[in-house]
C-alpha cells in the first residue's frame, strides 16, 4: 500500500517531515543530483525507517513468538 507520493521539487527536509516520529515505515527515495563534472545522475534508496518507541502490533507479536515444529 503507497501511503504518500512525493513530488519531484519537494526537497530532503519536506522527505524527512514526512516520516512519522514514532512509527516504522518502508520508504522508496528516488534522488537526483548533478555531478561536480556537471553530469545528471540518480539514485534510488530503499529505507526501512523504524524506532525502537514503535508499537508492535497484535499478529505480529503473534508470529514472532510462535513455537514452530
């Protein structure tokens, strides 16, 4: 599920505002730079953003403790 869609003019500190504080969430940054040699480039980031203050929900409490056999 896509929670939000950022726009390209948008910078890093409107990216970080985004991001809840308290809360764990996978996030796809693309980012495009110029080089010092004056070239175009772009980098894609894939984030897993947690907090150790983040709830951990029921199903997943759930299956992490499950004896398995």
């Amino acid at each position: 599920m896509v929670e939000k869609l950022g726009d390209p003019s948008q910078s890093c500190e409107d990216f970080d505002a985004s991001i809840p504080a308290d809360e764990c969430r996978y996030v796809v940054y693309d980012y495009d730079f110029v080089t010092e040699e004056n070239c175009q480039k772009s980098r894609i980031f894939f984030i897993a953003w947690g907090v150790r203050s983040a709830f951990i929900a029921a199903p997943d409490l759930g299956n992490s403790s499950r004896n398995r056999k």
